[in-house]
C-alpha cells in the first residue's frame, strides 16, 4: 500500500502539472486572439 500510495502521489503530481501546463498555454492563446481583435 506504502508503494501503491507513492505512485498515487506522483501521478496527481503530474497530472496537476499537466493541467497548468495546459491552462496557461489556453490563457496565452485567448489572450493573444483578444488583443489581435
């Protein structure tokens, strides 16, 4: 379980970085199409 409960954490780790890589990268796209317009 000790094992098992690492890897959980490493995963939402991940995952969570993943997310924020994603959402900034969105943020900076919307922002560049609102100033171009």
């Amino acid at each position: 379980m000790f094992l098992f409960q690492g890897n959980i954490k490493k995963i939402m780790a991940w995952y969570l970085t993943l997310n924020v890589r994603y959402w900034s990268e969105a943020c900076i796209l919307t922002h560049r199409g609102a100033s171009r317009t």
